[in-house]
C-alpha cells in the first residue's frame, strides 16, 4: 500500500504543511521527487519509533469513533416495558414489587437489583418532584444490561417517597443502564420529558403503553431538532 | 478566502497598470492584495530549492513619499483591503528577504531590466527563475490593464499541462468565469488528450467547469492562437523538468508568450496544486 | 533523458533512500575540492597581483593604490554582481539558521574577486572569510543542483567552508573544526564525517597544486613553567587587542555610514588612509603573512615601541579596509596583530625582567595569533588548532589552549557575542538547530492553527447561543458581524458563565454584548516567538487568528506544547 502525504500526516496527527517542510528540511524519510514524493512505510514506522512520535495508520482511528452513538429513550423504554398497579405503602414495598414484575435478562439475581435500588434510595430520595421517581442503582450495571432499559411502573396510589418537593409519587422510571454516559443522557433527555407539566397530567391517567410510547416519540422528535439546529 | 496575492509596487504609470490588473485578479479569485513598496532595488526571495536575488530596475524607486498614497488610492478604489509588506529579515543590511508563501505572485513582463524592453516574446530573466522555483503561480500581466472575461487554457498532455488545467478549473469556480481548453495536437489523436483526462480523474470537473474544448488540427500554432478570445485570462503551464528546461520554458509556452498579448497565468514546474 | 532526470536525483536512488551518509560524504569530496579550488585560486591570484604591483612600490603616490583597489572592488560588489558589501560569513550562518543554507550562486566567485582587489592593492584584509563564502556558496549550489533537502545542504555549506579553510591553510582539522564550531554549529556524525572528508579533499587538492608545506614553521622552543604562566598576561592582552579591534571596526563602520557618497567613494577614502599609514608602517599593508613568518621566526628586529605601534596601526588599517567598505575577512590581519601583540608583550617582558630565561619571541608571536583568533571569532577550538597547524608546533599546544580559554572567557565578558556572530544575534538571526529560538522558527503560525471553532454571530440570543456551547467542545466562540463576516470578538465561556443559570437573561442579551472586543489577535504571519511573548504578557492561553479583518482559527498554547515537543525531538535526537 502507497501512502500519499495526506495520510502520513494523519498517522502522525500532525498539518500537512508541518510534514511538508519535514520533508523539505530532510527531517523524515520521505523524498521528493520531480512526479510526487516517495513514501515507503515500514521506514517511516522505524523512523517514528527511533523519534519516538505517534504513528498509527489511520483506519483503526475511524471505526473506533463511529461506533459510540447514544441510544434514545423510546428503545429503552420499549425494551423495560410498562407495569400498572404496583402494589404498596412505602418505598421498599414498591421497589420489590416494581423489581418482582420486570422483564429482565436471564441470570439476573432480582433481589440483587433490589438492594442496589433501595441503597440508592437511601442515599438521596429519587423522587425528581412533580409525583415522579427515578430510581436507579448508584453504580452501572454493565455485566447485567448490554443496553439501557427503563421500565415505567404506574402505582396503585400515591405514596410518600421523601420526595424534594414532598408530593405524593404516583410513577416511577426505572432508569438500568451499562455506563454512566447512557445513564445521564437518558436521565436528562426523561427530566426534560418531566419538565412538561402537560405530560404529567397525561402520566396521571394511567395511559396505555401504546399512547404512552407515542407521546415520547414526541418529546424525541423535539430533542432531536433541538440538537441539530 | 484568505488567498494572497504578492504585488511589487512600481511607482510609474506602467506600474499603475500593472497594478491595476493584480486588483481585477484579486477580486475576481476572491484573494487579497499584498503590495510590497520597495525601497532599495534588491531582495531575495528564498524558495523551497533556490534562492533569487531580484534586482529591480530603477524605476521602481521613483518618488518613494508618493508611493504608498498611490497604491493605497488605487486598492481601495478597488474595493479591497490594502495590506503592505514590511520585510522582517534582512540578509545583509541591504537585502530584505520576502516571504514566498503567498498563492499568487504579479509580475510584469521583466522586473530587472528597463521597462523599454518590455514586449512580447520577453520574459526577463528573474521573472523566469520566480516562474521555475515558486510554488505559487505567476500572474505575468499585459502592459495595459485590460478586463477579462474568460478563461483559456492550454493543455498539451504533459504533468504540468495538468496542473495548469486543474489552476484553470480553480479560478474559474472561484471567479464563476467560462474556461475554455486549447489543445493544438501533436501526432497523436484528440483522443489521447481525453484519455489523459480520465486517468487525472479530472473528467467530472471539465464537464463541470469547460465551455469548450478547441482542437487545433492545423499544424502551425501560431495561425491558432488567433482563436483565444482576447479578453481571456491565458492559464498555462511553464514546463520545466529535465536539464535543458531549466534554463528555456517549454515551446508552447514561449510560442503564447510570443504571441498573446493577454495576461497569462503560468503554473511553474514546483506549482502544487494541493490547495 | 531519463538518465539525467535520475542523476539530478541522487537522495532518491534507492541506495541512499535510508541513509544518505553515503551520498553525503560522495558530495563531501566534490564539494570539498571545488572549493578548495577556488582557495588556491585566491591565493595564486593574489601572488600575482602583489608581483605585479611590487613595482609599483617605489613611487611616491604608492598610497592611491589600496583606494583604487578597494573602490573598485566596492564598485565590482555594487555594480557588478549587486551584492552587499561585508565579510559575508554572517550572511553564511544566517542562511544556514533560517533557510536551510541556501546560498546566491554569484556568491561563490564574488567575493573572491572583489577581496582579490582589496587585499591585493594593498588593503589590510583576509582572504579566508571570501573563501570561505565562495566554498559556502558552492557547497549550497551543488545541493541545490542534486535538489537535496536542508539538512544535506546545511551539510554541504560546512564542508564548502571546510575545504577552503584547510585548503587555504594547509589545515584539515583547523578548517573541520571551523566549519562546525562557527557555520554549523552542531556536533553530530551525521555532519562530522562529510565535512572531516571535504576538509581532506580540500587540503589534498591545495597540496597537489602548491605542495605541502606548513605556511609558518618556526624552530622548536624551549620553555619552562615561567612562561607557562607569562601566557595569562599575554592572554589578556590579546583580549584587550581582540577588543580594541571590534570596537574600531564597528565604529569606523558608522562613522562611513554617516557620510553621504557612493560607496566606492567611501571605500576609497579608507583605501587612502590606509595606503598613507602604509608609507610609513608597510607592515600593515596586506594580508600580511610574510610579516607573521618572520615575526615567529624571530626574524624581527624592531624594538618594543615600534612593534607595539605597528599593533596599533594594523588595527586601524584593518578597521580603515573592512569599516569602510572593503572586502576582505578578518582572519589574516587577526594573525598579523596576534603576532604582533606577542613579540610586544615579549619586548615588555624582556624590558621588565631582563634576566628571566623567556623564551624566544617566536613563541609568544604564536600565542598571541591563537589569542586573538579565538578571541575575534570566540571559537577557542579553531584557535588552537589553526594555530597548531599552520605552525606545525604541536609542543606549545599547553600555553596554547590557556591563551585561547582565557582569551575567549575574557573577550566573552566584555562582548558576548563575537564578530561574525554580533550582528545575527542582534536581530534575533542565530538559531542554532535544536534551540528553543529554532524551533519557534521554524514552527509557524498556519500550522499551528486550530480550525473547529464554531463561529457565532454578533446578533445571536444568548438563548440559542447556550444550545451551540452544549455541542461545542472548545471554551472560545469567535464573534462575527453578520453582514460583512469580520471579526468583532470573541467569547470565552466564563463571559457567559453568570447567565448561563438565569433563564431570563438568554432571550434578552446579544452575544454582541457580552464578547471581548479588545482581543490579542494573532496574524498568521507573526513570528511565534512573537505570539508567545504576547501570549505570556497577557496570562493568555489562547488567541484568535485573524485575517484581512477574518476569524481563520485558534492558536493555543496546549497544541503549541505538543508540536514544539516533536519538532524538538525530531530536530534533536539521532
């Protein structure tokens, strides 16, 4: 393979212009002749290593950044599910029936993520206000889940779950992600669906998933313009 | 947008012409004007493999005070910023050093001999070593300042006749101008021309930019150069490799510079079209 | 064809591709006998000439002649090739500091001509610093010819000046040791070897033309430990003597500056005054080396004034040919005063102690030569082995490396930079490779900008300016006007910090209200040593670059750190 200047100044992340006058001043093994310039790669690879400079052919440096794309929260969602009547008086009770009725992977020890549920939750409540919880455990689970999930579960009545605002919690997003990255995209792109008052008199009426996942889709759509304009 | 264009400042009339034609170019490309007002008849210019010491002629130290208002009037005249070269290295006391990064270069016909000598058929000789060793084109301009309309540009087949093509194609996106490609053939048909085309990869661009490609079959050159429109900015390359080369352009080149009258755009042998 | 268009290739023939040691050390060899050529050229010419004009020596207007010969040769310089006036040598290490050693190819017979003038009529200069530009020159020509890159051409510029020096003085290492220590600078065996085997070639052509003979020998010396310690005396005379010279030459220099008149006029003037002191003192009169040979040889007479005058009267006559525009180097008259300072102090000490057991003036002759040598040009390796050399005494070679520290630490003190090296370091000219100064040369600004910028408009809300810093990952947003597209500002993301939790601030401010309009901006053609120097007067980090009124990018100092680093490493290490 013939590299062009182009791409010996990629593998050494360096101007095409500051490898030009390397070339000029006879700093690397490159020659100019009169058609284009001779590149021979093993010796540039030498060259880079006796000078110590990074050098790494460049397509192993693309697909690496390709890969990450965040997911959105509909696919998540749709992955959790949705739970109505969730049976309860207090914060544990809900949690462990929440965590009883959840789809969740093979394998998966549900008291496990129950406790880590409940340990978060003694840290600081996870009731954002406005009747709505998040709970989620303190640290990823990334042996657990490959992908986000959130479950919505609705509750039979309100209970109190020492929220800021001290009002009832009538829902709650089970927010299980593998890093931390997903974790606080998806938890703000749910704080901005949360924000709405509108959606959370719409939460309130127990809707059917169906509704429900449109009415996100919605939200997704806003999200999505105002990130590209 | 942020092309330069080097312009060596004779304070004459002539060198009002000239000057002239270095701010039609200017805000045809889209570059902007650096005008360097000399003011001692000699400086170097160090290229990427040669240095040249240009002596300038006298006449371009007439009436130094005037010589900055002059060329000020005539840039802003032009709508364009004026930006003066102040030479920052000297080698010696008395020889400034100007810098040579720029994407174009003006020069008349001859800097170092007496402007009397300037016609057609002469490149003076310092004009020629710029030509050879500068990466940059050379915009050699005709004596009067005279509007172009048009491009042309003359294709002989060889690696620099390509790199002049792919100049031509530049000035004309930039400037939105028509471009027309000249080609006198030389014992082999008009369609080795275009194969040599192909294998650039430049096929999508001459649709693209090329009003006409003009074939001249008769055998004397100089009866076919009367088709290049005479309001046309002439695009050419100098050729210049190999031993004997150095020292002459090649033969179309000399022919043109013999005959034309318009102002010719010459793509020197180091010219790069990378940018 | 083809075959020629390959032989002006040698670097890529596939042999040398790698390493082009080889092909360094092939052009050593024809670089150093061509310049070691026109050494001998200079020197027959120069025989000539004082021949020819030997008998003219008996007329009364003998005085014109340096005036006819350094006005001519001024002429020839300004008129003729159309090149400055001056030694040149500096002009050598700047061209090898800032352009790769690129050298005019008139340089390489021009001064060889115009010094052949000067110094042959009877001006008191040195033809060595015109060999050593002419063989600078060929050497930069050769490389040029094979389009070899900087670093062979920086190469070949040292064994151009390698070959003459040794060729001019029959001294391979004097002229191996000059060319790195003054025009290159740079102890490496990349470049050691090439210029040790043009130093060969350019002595070994010398010796075959004019055979091999040591240009002053002298008798062997007897010298004790008194002596030994006489030197530092005689060390800091020279000093005073290296001194005393720079200061005139500088002032003559300016004192010719400040009379109006063609030059040739004024290189007349000093050519008269020279031929006049020369009526009296013919000692001073030209190169001098027949003066040097008899003083070491003790042949000599003069009594202590008089020789102690004629220091003086060579020093003004040098300054008088050099000063007012005469082309010459410095070389030979710093030899003919060194020499002359020595059998001075030598006289003095005789005087002051006369039943001491000194040692002969010879001795002393020698000393003050490498005195002087290595305090003018501040190379005390050149010194001693010049001297060593071109007297063949290798047992003075103790007293001789004590004159030269002390000469050179003395002469540093009082003028930190030497005569070929004072001017390029005023302006900032001296760039030795792998200097902090050379590598901010060499980096520019265009390739150190950074273009991800987003670029916002003046008439922007801070309200969508917010969504654009969200996706921005750069804490500086250039500002431009929304007609014209100029620069008017820029914002760093600590101007927008105290609304950025004030929701009802974003609908009701303009970024044209909250940018910086009194910014540092960058050109790209600032020196970096400039920008830098800006950089750390304002506690700044980064700048905008601006052009013709336009935002181009952002300069910080976080990218500058990384490209100095690998430019250093590439510059340094091997």
């Amino acid at each position: 393979m013939k590299l062009t200047i182009n791409e010996v100044a990629q593998c050494l992340r360096l101007p095409v212009t500051t490898v030009d006058r390397w070339i000029r001043q006879g700093r690397i093994p490159i020659q100019k002749s009169s058609n284009g310039y001779i590149v021979n790669e093993s010796a540039l690879e030498k060259w880079a290593a006796m000078y110590r400079l990074p050098f790494s052919l460049p397509k192993k440096v693309n697909t690496q950044t390709q890969a990450v794309r965040l997911e959105n929260l509909l696919p998540a969602m749709n992955r959790g599910g949705v739970i109505y009547g969730i049976k309860g008086d207090d914060v544990e009770t809900v949690l462990r029936g929440a965590v009883e009725k959840m789809r969740l992977p093979l394998g998966t020890s549900k008291e496990k993520l129950y406790q880590c549920l409940l340990e978060r939750e003694h840290l600081t409540s996870t009731g954002i206000g406005k009747g709505v919880a998040i709970p989620h455990p303190h640290d990823p689970l990334p042996d657990t889940f490959e992908k986000p999930v959130i479950t919505t579960g609705f509750l039979e009545k309100p209970i109190d779950f020492y929220a800021i605002d001290d009002r009832l919690v009538f829902v709650m997003f089970i927010l299980l992600s593998p890093s931390i990255k997903f974790h606080l995209h998806l938890l703000s792109r749910l704080s901005f669906c949360v924000r709405d008052n509108a959606f959370v008199e719409f939460l309130k009426t127990c809707p059917d998933s169906s509704a429900y996942f449109s009415k996100i889709a919605d939200f997704e759509k806003q999200l999505d313009r105002a990130d590209n304009s | 947008m942020d092309h330069q264009l080097l312009h060596i400042f004779r304070n004459t009339p002539m060198g009002r012409e000239t000057l002239l034609q270095s701010i039609y170019f200017c805000k045809k490309v889209g570059a902007s004007p650096v005008i360097y007002v000399p003011k001692s008849t000699k400086f170097l210019m160090y290229f990427e493999n040669d240095v040249v010491q240009i002596d300038l002629d006298t006449s371009y130290l007439t009436s130094p005070d005037t010589a900055i208002a002059h060329a000020t009037e005539l840039v802003e005249q032009g709508a364009l910023n004026v930006n003066f070269l102040e030479p920052k290295h000297y080698t010696a006391s008395t020889l400034p050093d100007i810098p040579t990064t720029f994407d174009y270069m003006c020069c008349p016909r001859s800097v170092s001999d007496l402007a009397s000598k300037i016609g057609l058929g002469y490149i003076g000789p310092r004009v020629r070593r710029i030509v050879r060793s500068a990466r940059f084109p050379v915009l050699i301009t005709s004596p009067v300042f005279k509007a172009w309309k048009s491009i042309a540009v003359f294709f002989g087949g060889s690696a620099n006749a390509v790199n002049a093509l792919r100049l031509g194609f530049h000035i004309s996106r930039v400037s939105g101008m028509p471009l027309d490609v000249f080609t006198q053939v030389e014992n082999r048909s008009p369609e080795s021309y275009r194969q040599i085309v192909k294998d650039e990869n430049l096929e999508q661009e001459m649709d693209r930019y090329v009003n006409d490609w003009h074939f001249f079959e008769n055998r004397v050159f100089e009866e076919n150069i009367f088709d290049v429109p005479h309001d046309a900015l002439v695009v050419v390359g100098a050729f210049g490799h190999g031993v004997i080369r150095n020292f002459v352009f090649g033969s179309k080149m000399e022919k043109i510079q013999s005959t034309v009258s318009n102002s010719l755009l010459i793509a020197g042998p180091n010219y790069t079209a990378t940018r | 064809m083809r075959v020629l268009k390959l032989w002006r290739y040698p670097a890529n023939w596939a042999i040398f591709r790698l390493d082009d040691r080889l092909l360094l050390i092939l052009m050593a060899i024809i670089v150093g006998n061509c310049s070691g050529l026109a050494s001998v050229i200079l020197n027959r010419s120069l025989l000539a000439m004082s021949e020819w004009l030997y008998h003219f020596r008996s007329h009364w207007w003998v005085f014109v002649l340096p005036a006819v010969g350094a006005a001519l040769s001024s002429l020839f310089l300004e008129k003729v090739v159309k090149e400055g006036a001056g030694h040149g040598v500096p002009e050598v290490i700047y061209s090898v500091s800032r352009y790769g050693g690129l050298l005019r190819f008139r340089s390489s017979f021009s001064r060889l001509i115009s010094s052949c003038l000067t110094i042959g009529s009877g001006g008191s200069a040195g033809p060595e610093a015109p060999v050593v530009i002419s063989g600078a020159a060929i050497g930069s020509n050769i490389a040029k010819y094979f389009s070899l890159n900087d670093r062979q051409r920086v190469t070949l510029v040292g064994c151009g000046a390698a070959g003459a020096i040794s060729s001019i003085f029959n001294a391979p290492i004097a002229g191996m040791v000059f060319a790195i220590e003054v025009i290159v600078g740079e102890w490496k065996s990349v470049n050691i070897v090439p210029i040790a085997i043009a130093a060969v070639a350019g002595t070994e052509i010398s010796r075959i033309l004019q055979g091999n003979q040591i240009p002053f020998s002298h008798h062997l010396f007897k010298f004790d430990l008194l002596n030994v310690f006489a030197c530092i005396g005689l060390a800091v005379l020279s000093a005073a003597a290296s001194i005393l010279l720079t200061r005139t030459l500088r002032s003559m220099h300016t004192l010719s500056h400040k009379l109006s008149g063609p030059l040739w006029l004024r290189a007349a003037i000093g050519g008269c005054a020279v031929g006049i002191i020369g009526l009296f003192l013919p000692v001073v009169l030209g190169e001098g080396y027949q003066t040097v040979e008899a003083l070491i040889g003790g042949r000599y007479s003069q009594g202590l004034a008089f020789v102690a005058l004629a220091s003086f009267a060579k020093i003004a006559a040098t300054a008088l040919t050099l000063g007012w525009g005469g082309s010459g180097g410095i070389f030979a008259p710093c030899l003919v005063i060194g020499s002359l300072v020595g059998v001075t102090y030598h006289h003095f000490l005789s005087l002051l102690w006369s039943s001491a057991l000194w040692a002969n003036e010879g001795y002393y002759a020698l000393l003050g030569m490498a005195g002087l040598i290595s305090g003018m040009l501040q190379a005390p390796l050149t010194g001693i082995f010049l001297i060593i050399e071109i007297t063949g005494g290798y047992e003075v070679i103790l007293p001789l490396i004590v004159v030269s520290a002390v000469t050179t630490t003395l002469c540093h003190y009082i003028e930190p930079a030497s005569y070929y090296l004072k001017d390029l370091v005023e302006h900032g000219h001296l760039l030795r490779p792998g200097t902090d100064a050379r590598v901010l040369s060499d980096l520019n600004v265009p390739e150190l900008i950074e273009r991800d910028c987003i670029i916002v408009k003046q008439n922007m809300l801070l309200r969508d300016f917010v969504h654009i810093v969200q996706k921005s990952h750069r804490n500086y947003f250039p500002v431009e006007d929304d007609k014209t597209g100029n620069f008017l500002g820029i914002i760093h993301w600590d101007d927008i910090r105290p609304y950025l939790f004030n929701p009802v601030m974003y609908d009701a401010v303009f970024l044209g209200q909250i940018m910086n309009t009194h910014v540092e901006v960058v050109h790209p053609d600032d020196d970096l040593l400039e920008v830098l120097r800006k950089m750390d007067i304002k506690g700044l980090f980064s700048m905008p670059v601006v052009m013709n009124n336009r935002f181009v990018g952002l300069i910080s100092k976080a990218t500058i750190l990384d490209r100095y680093r690998k430019e250093l490493m590439v510059q340094t290490s091997h």
